[in-house]
C-alpha cells in the first residue's frame, strides 16, 4: 500500500513538471479539458468571501506576471485577481431567494450563478474563456408562512373518526404527492353533529427543517355541513398537451372531463383551478361548465415554456366534494425570436458604451472582445450562425470547442486579423450579423465601435531633413530667426512635442552660446549679433522630443546662412600702389593692377573702380582701368624726357544701397630708355683752341662738355678721340671729356689740329654723338682771319681726313725724298711709279664720296677733281649707290641763293646767307642733323652726299646741329677712318687707323 501511495505521488510530480513545461495557452487547454470550474458557496455571505482559486484549478502557475485573469461575466456578485486567479464575493450580498433563476427551484443543487474568466497571456497575445458555475447554498433564513392568517376548511358532518393526536375531534398529517409536493390533510376522529357543533377552530403550525428551524401558524377554521355522498371523479388524474407558443387568445388547447355520481344540485360539476400560479391564471381560461382550457392571452415560450398546474372539479352539494387533477401544459416554440448579440469585454481590453478601446500595437489575432450569440427559440429555431461583415480588420472565432455547448447558445472572440494603426484608421464600427436556422430564418445584427488607442510609436517628424534660413547680420539679440516645426502622427500625450538645440554631427559646437530655441513653439532665436565676414555659415541640429512613454525623438539639421548687408566699404590692398613702366610703351598698352576687395557679398560686393584725375589732372583722358581685374592701362605713349611720374586716385564703389566707396593712390613712375644721343654744348664746331708750341705735357687743351637727356646708365657719357690725332699728340679723359697735351709738340706739329671727339653713353644699345675739337698750335695769333679760315674750310673737310700740323713741313720732306729718289735712280723711278700708281687708285675710290658702314680698309674720302666752271657729273645710270653710315636722316646743302657754287678760298661759311639753310628730308622740327656735308671754294675736291631719309618712328638720331658745330652722331659701330694730311695745295696719303667707339 506504502509503495502505491509512492508511485502515485511520482506519478503527480510528473503530471506538473510537463505542463510547466507546456507554453501557457496548452496549461489553459489541459486544465480545461480536465474540468468545470464548479464551487459552492451559502447565500447570504459577507463581502470578500473566498470562493476558490480559478489559478490552481487550472493548474495555472501564476507569479510571473505573465499570466492573468480577468471576470467577464458574473461580476455583479463575484469578482477575480488579475494575478492570482482568487475568486471572492462582491459587497453585493447574495438572496438565494431572490435570484431570478432559483425562483421556482426548490432543490438545492440547482440554484447557481454563472460566471465567466477569461486567462490571457503576455500582451494579450492569447485569451482562453472558461465558464464556472457557483453553486448557492440555502440557508434557514425564511419563516414559513400560510396563505392567510385564517383558514377555512368544511367537513360534513357524521364523518367517519380517523385516528388523530392532540385533539378530540381533528388531526394533521402531512402526506406526499405524486409530484413530490408536501399536502397536509386534515383527519375527524371524533364524530360531527352540525346540530351540536357547526365549527371548529384551530391553531395550524408549521415548521422548517433549518437550524435552526423557523415556524409559523395560521387559525383553520372549520365548518360542519350536511352529507354529500359522492365527490366529483375526473378521467385522468393528468392531462398533458402541446401548445405553440404565441397561439391567438381563445384557441383551445383541452378539456377536463369529470363526473359525480350524485344527481341534483350534488351532482352538477364546476371546474375551478386549484394550485395555479398568477401567470396560468392571466394565461389561460378554464371554462367552469364544460372543463375546456384555452388561451387567455398569447403565451410567450421564451417566457413559460410549461404550465404545470390542478383544476379542481367541484360539485354543488353542501358541503360540496371536490376531485384534482394535474395539467402539464408544454409551450411548443416558434421562430419568433430573432438571435441575440450581445458584446462584452474581454481581458484587459476595456468595453463601455459599445466602445472598445484599443492600442495600436496588439499583436495579431489578439482578442479584443467577447461576443454571445443566443436564440431564445428551441431546436432549428436556436441554431445561429454568425459573421462580420465589412472590410474590418476583424474576426470571430469560437471561444471554446465544448461538445455540450448549447446549440443556442454560443460565444466567440472576436479577433485583430491585420495590425492596426492609430495614425491611418482610428475608428472602425464592426458589424456582427447573426441568423438563426429557422424556416424563415430571422437575423439581428450588433455593433461594436473600436476606438483605436494611440501609442507613441510614431517620433516627431520634420518636413525637411535640412531647414535653410537666411538671416541678415547686424541684427538685434533676440531675433527670431526661424520657426522649426515637427509633427507627431500620434495624439494627447504622445504628440506633445517639445524643441531643444544640440550640436551638428559636423561641427562640435554647441550652439547654445548663440542660438536659442523656444521648446514649446520651436521658434529659434539668435542671442548674438552676427557678422557675415566673421562666419557666413551655422550649422545645429534641432531636436523634438514627443512626452510619451518611451519618449521618441526626431531631428533636422538647421542651417542658417548669414545674409549680407553693405556694412563693409571697399578696401584697396595697399593705400598706394606703385608702378613703373617704360616709356615709349605703346598706348592703350597695361600699365599696372591694382587690387581691391570688399568682405561683402553679392551686389554689395560687385565693384565699380574709375579714375580719379589728380590734383593737376595729370592723370586726365591718359588712364584707363578695366572694372573686372582691375588693369590700368595708358592711352598715351610715355616720353619720360616730357613727364617722369603720374600720380591719380583710383575710386571702388560697391553695388549696396547706399552705395560704400574707398580710393587708392596709384604713383607711376616712368622708367628711362635709352632713346636720347648725349648733346655736346662745348665745345662748338666752329671754335678752336690756341695752343703754344711750349706747352708741357699733360697740359689741359680744352674740356668736351656733353649732356644726355636720359637717366642712368643712359646718361652715363664716355668720351674718345676717334678721328684727327695722327701724331697722338692728345689725349682725352673718358669719364670727364679734358683734353690734354700727351706728346711733344714740333715745329711740323705748328698749324691748325682738328680733333674727333665721340661722345658715347652706357645704354643698351649706346647712342653717341660726334663732335669736332680745333687746336691752333702757335707761339701767338697774328692772323685770326687765316685761322678762322682754315676753321671753316675744315668744317667742309671729311672727317676721315686729317687735319694736323703744318703742311709745308710736310711738302719739304716729300721734296727732299724725290731728289733722294732721283739720286737712288731706278729705285727713286720705280718708287714714284709706286706713288703714282697709288694715288691714281686712291683718286678713283673717292669718286662716289663718303659712304658709311664701309670696311675699314676703305678710304673715308676720296678727292675727286673737276673744272669748277663745270657742275657734278650725275649717275648716268641713276643708279643709288650704298646708302651711307650717317645718311639716314638728314641731308644739308649748302648754296647761294642763287645756286651758285662758292669759288672764293677766303670767303666764310657763316658769310654766306644760304649757309644756315636747311633742309630736312624726313625728320621732324626738332630732329637734329646726324651728318652734314658741304661744297666749298677750296681747291680740295667737293663730296657730294645724297642720304635717305630715316625711318619714321625713330626718335633724335642727332643731338647738335651743324654749322656752325660739325657734329656727327653714331650708332656705336666699329669706324674705321682714313687720314690725309692736307694744305691748301696739296694733299698726301698717311696711315690708317682705325678706333672701337
């Protein structure tokens, strides 16, 4: 036995570790597949009476929180735990007496409440309905009581005596019927003389079977009669029939049929109800002559489905007698009801009003509410059927699968079949329709009104993911730069929105030191003044945050841009630019850039930049500057000669309003080229310098004094003695222009020197001018005039012939060499042979004149002889020949007016009216002469030169005019001269040389 006791409990152990293991919707469906909540409970109970614990009858583990239970049906006198499953009394007491459904029931076991749980999981993923049934209990709390205080009661007299107690002439006892009632009888046991006695009364009492028990009496009153002898006998002690509910008032349903073998007044019959409730007496009408019952009023099934009733069947006899029989009437149904909907709460999905709140977020197949479908009629009549209809995100499903669920009576979850979502349907009326199977079918509907609970499942959202403002500078602290707003597609406090600034992704900063935000508008504020050239660029993120639980968020970036305002003026990168430019640059040529800028932005930066004249409007109709890069060109070509420097104010004006400016002074310089030849101011070609014989060396002759109207190296003059010094008696100092004495004067060395002096710069390439230096070498000047004579017929000399010394000196020793010669004999013949032959060749080489750019090997002049009655032979081919050095530019003749040629030796050059004329072949008025050449009266041959005309944009070629200067101009070519030594008879060849100018 021990070890059977054992196994069981082994075997119990087992049975709870598997449904622990069970998920819970499977515990639900073991436990009630296993039992019926069934619990017993007295009437009359105080509040919070334990009634039993739905949890463990269940087998339900409870604890956790994920399991919970919930009354749906019972609650007006019993009420659950949600956690534990604990069912208890309501304050509402319990009247097993008064219970509408425990009226007619009389025996214990069958008065009851009815009650509904429901267990519902995590979430309300899953429901489970479980019906209970609460037994109630009687208790002894009702006294017994008759129908009236007095009772009356005939009895014939001469009866026979029956065996009673406590009384001489009556007892009660208590008899049971057929149908399980209680009938008191009343018994004689003593004899009736009504002529004696004709009533009796008597003290009735009766008494429960409670404990403790509780009674009551009544006084029954009895008559004494004269004998009836027969009482009235029916057919049948129990008539039974069948009767369609509704049936119109006066259908009949039976007859009651009983006889009395009396006759006379003792055997007429009168039918009268005998224990008929107030409802058969309103129902039904009992015919009291012939027994027939028919319909008072319509009877409702659904309301009596059966009248069980006695008819009492009484004669007229004194006393009269009285037979019973019982009529069972069944109420047959019709289809006269249509189904009933009725729709209540389920879980802790709340249910009030037709309405049913729920959130969002349930799960799928999630039941929302409970729906009991009932048929008052029995049979086909009852069995309903019942959908939604609509496109409802809903339907039903049976709550439980119980074989002996009524037919008539059925309950079903109604369930979510898709997600619901606040934000698109908030509202959905659902229509259940029920239809009965009748023949024809009768249908109801119902609705339930799902309100759709919102949860904060949607964050705050902003329009754009970037808001851009543009915000001018210069503002106020405490402008409001822009409104941010964030909708919430959830409502109350789930699209309660509040505003709060944090930093960029992008940038650290935080801008609370300069941004503020109104954190119930979203209206964002500036707490700074802002400067566009500082930072034109802010960038934080604005935030909203709803006040659900848990709260949700959403951001936007804001990016606010710094609109500009013409708070800037234009600003020059330098108060004063200087430029330098050469000069003879082409106009319209750049001439320098200037820089300007304005920290502004758009119009207020575009720049408009003029000139502004100077104050000696130097600058006026020569500049002009280009607005978009701010070039400075010339219109002019610069001399620097005329003008070194330019001075003006260039003038920026911004396109703002009002419009800002800023000038700038702009220096140009002009820089040097070397486009001037040095001028020679001393000494004049027509003056000479006596020099006496005894003069020592190292003496200073005479100073060439020369200018150059350039700067710089360009002005930087460098003097040489290049022609006319073929004894190398003079020197000149380079860098100062003194001529000094270097050789040793002789008596041939007596007579007029004419000296070549170039004057040379250091540009690049170098001008130079040339100059003629006249040195009398005597003891006195007796004869000026001669002197001056033999001046000017130098003047008309080539440069490349000599003039130096006395030419008689030089006649004697060429005389002396000839009788040398004479005596050498055939040495001497063949020596002048020599002579001859060289002159002749020299005189054919001078017949074309001077020619420039030669070789030096090349004579500088040639003598060439003619009648001097006779004019010049032309070209007969009017061939040009080479174009000489010098004869670029300017051609000088001179001549009488005339046209005569001068044939007079002493007559002067400057005598003549014709000798200061001039003409010039192509260069301007103030265009020097670069080589004149002449005729003259000497016995000397006349040259003839016939230069072209120089190029026409060439600037001064020649810097002094000749006569009465002979001054020549070079361009630093190598020139190679050849020096004759001449008198005013004769002429005779001497050595080359040649000088690097």
């Amino acid at each position: 036995m021990r070890k059977m006791r054992t196994l069981l409990r082994f075997v119990h152990c087992c049975c709870c570790c598997f449904l622990l293991l069970l998920p819970p919707p499977l515990w639900v469906s073991l436990a009630a597949a296993k039992q019926l909540l069934k619990y017993r409970l007295a009437e009359e109970g105080p509040a919070d009476i334990r009634i039993g614990n739905v949890a463990s009858d269940l087998g339900i583990v409870t604890g956790s929180g994920e399991v919970t239970f919930s009354l749906e049906s019972g609650s007006d006198y019993l009420k659950i735990d949600n956690m534990t499953g604990e069912l208890s009394t309501t304050e509402r007491r319990i009247d097993r007496e008064k219970l509408p459904q425990c009226q007619m029931i009389f025996d214990e076991n069958e008065c009851f409440l009815d009650f509904e749980v429901s267990v519902i999981g995590p979430s309300q993923s899953w429901v489970d309905l479980f019906e209970g049934r609460v037994i109630i209990l009687d208790i002894n709390d009702n006294t017994p009581t008759f129908p009236s205080p007095v009772l009356t009661l005939t009895v014939e007299e001469n009866r026979p005596a029956e065996a009673v107690a406590r009384s001489s002439v009556f007892e009660l006892q208590v008899a049971d019927t057929l149908d399980g009632e209680k009938q008191p009888q009343l018994i004689v046991k003593g004899a009736l003389d009504r002529e004696q006695r004709d009533s009796y009364e008597l003290s009735l009492r009766v008494r429960d079977g409670g404990d403790p028990a509780r009674s009551s009496q009544a006084i029954l009153r009895v008559l004494i009669t004269d004998v009836n002898d027969n009482s009235p006998r029916f057919e049948k002690s129990v008539y039974e029939a069948d009767l369609a509910e509704n049936s119109s008032p006066g259908t009949p349903i039976l007859q009651l049929r009983a006889t009395d073998l009396d006759v006379g007044v003792n055997g007429q019959i009168e039918y009268v109800f005998g224990a008929a409730t107030e409802s058969v007496r309103r129902l039904l009408r009992l015919d009291e002559t012939s027994g027939w019952l028919s319909v008072l009023h319509r009877i409702d099934r659904e309301e009596v489905n059966q009248l069980r009733f006695t008819v009492m069947a009484r004669d007229r006899g004194q006393p009269p007698k009285t037979d019973k029989a019982t009529v069972v009437l069944n109420i047959r149904d019709e289809n006269d009801n249509v189904p009933t909907i009725d729709i209540r709460k389920i879980g802790r999905i709340p249910l009030r009003d037709g309405v049913a709140s729920v959130a969002e977020d349930v799960l799928v197949d999630t039941p929302i509410a409970l729906v009991q479908v009932s048929d008052r009629d029995q049979g086909e009549n009852g069995v309903v059927t019942c959908t939604v209809v609509g496109d409802v995100p809903f339907q039903l499903k049976p709550a439980s699968e119980g074989e002996g669920e009524p037919q008539n009576k059925r309950k079903y979850f109604l369930h979510t079949s898709a997600p619901l979502d606040y934000e698109a349907v908030r509202d959905y009326n659902v229509v259940i329709v029920a239809v009965d199977s009748g023949s024809p079918s009768l249908s109801s509907n119902n609705s339930l009104l799902v309100r759709v609970g919102d949860t904060n499942d949607n964050p705050p959202m902003f329009s754009q993911a970037v808001l851009e403002v543009s915000f001018p500078e210069n503002n106020l602290p405490g402008e409001r730069v822009a409104t941010v707003v964030a909708t919430d597609a959830d409502s109350g406090k789930n699209a309660e929105i509040t505003y709060s600034l944090e930093a960029s992704p992008l940038s650290a900063e935080a801008p609370g030191s300069i941004f503020s935000i109104d954190p119930d508008s979203g209206d964002v504020s500036v707490q700074a003044v802002l400067d566009r050239e500082q930072r034109d660029t802010y960038e934080f993120q604005v935030t909203a945050r709803d006040k659900g639980v848990p709260s949700l968020q959403g951001s936007t970036t804001v990016l606010v841009r710094v609109s500009d305002r013409n708070d800037n003026e234009p600003r020059f990168m330098q108060d004063v630019f200087t430029f330098y430019v050469k000069e003879n640059l082409q106009p319209n040529s750049p001439v320098g850039m200037v820089t300007v800028m304005d920290f502004d932005k758009g119009r207020n930066a575009e720049l408009s930049l003029s000139i502004q004249p100077g104050d000696h409007d130097q600058a006026a109709g020569i500049f002009s500057i280009e607005n978009d890069t701010g070039t400075i060109f010339s219109t002019v070509s610069f001399d620097r000669e005329q003008q070194t420097s330019y001075t003006f104010k260039v003038k920026a004006v911004d396109g703002g309003e009002p419009p800002r400016s800023a000038t700038a002074t702009v220096s140009l310089f002009v820089m040097d080229e070397n486009d001037n030849a040095p001028t020679v101011t001393f000494p004049s070609n027509s003056s000479y310098t006596v020099l006496p014989p005894s003069s020592n060396m190292r003496t200073v002759v005479a100073t060439v004094v020369a200018t150059d109207a350039d700067t710089g190296l360009n002005a930087d003059l460098n003097y040489s003695i290049v022609g006319g010094n073929p004894f190398k008696l003079f020197e000149i100092d380079p860098a100062s222009g003194v001529v000094s004495l270097v050789g040793k004067l002789a008596p041939k060395h007596y007579g007029l020197h004419r000296l070549v002096v170039q004057v040379n710069d250091s540009g690049q390439p170098p001008q130079s001018t040339t100059a003629l230096l006249h040195v009398f070498v005597n003891e006195s000047l007796s004869n000026a005039t001669v002197v001056e004579s033999q001046v000017a017929r130098s003047l008309h000399t080539p440069l490349a012939q000599d003039i130096a010394g006395d030419p008689s000196y030089e006649l004697s020793k060429q005389r002396l060499s000839i009788v040398i010669g004479v005596v050498a004999g055939i040495m001497t013949v063949i020596l002048l042979i020599l002579v001859v032959v060289m002159a002749r060749y020299c005189r054919s080489k001078g017949k074309h004149g001077y020619e420039a750019g030669k070789k030096d090997h090349e004579d500088f002049f040639t003598p060439q002889q003619h009648d001097k009655a006779k004019k010049p032979k032309k070209d007969k081919k009017g061939k040009k020949g080479k174009q000489p050095l010098y004869s670029s530019i300017v051609t000088v003749e001179a001549s009488k007016p005339n046209g005569q040629r001068y044939d007079s030796v002493n007559e002067k050059l400057s005598d003549s009216p014709g000798m200061g004329r001039y003409r010039s072949v192509n260069g301007g008025p103030g265009s020097p002469d670069l080589a004149r050449h002449y005729k003259s009266s000497s016995p000397l041959p006349t040259v003839q030169l016939h230069p072209q005309s120089p190029t026409a944009g060439k600037k001064h070629q020649a810097v002094q005019d000749l006569p009465p200067a002979n001054t020549f101009v070079g361009a630093g070519d190598n020139i190679s001269i050849g020096s004759d030594h001449c008198s005013e008879y004769s002429c005779q060849a001497s050595s080359k040389y040649s000088k690097q100018v």
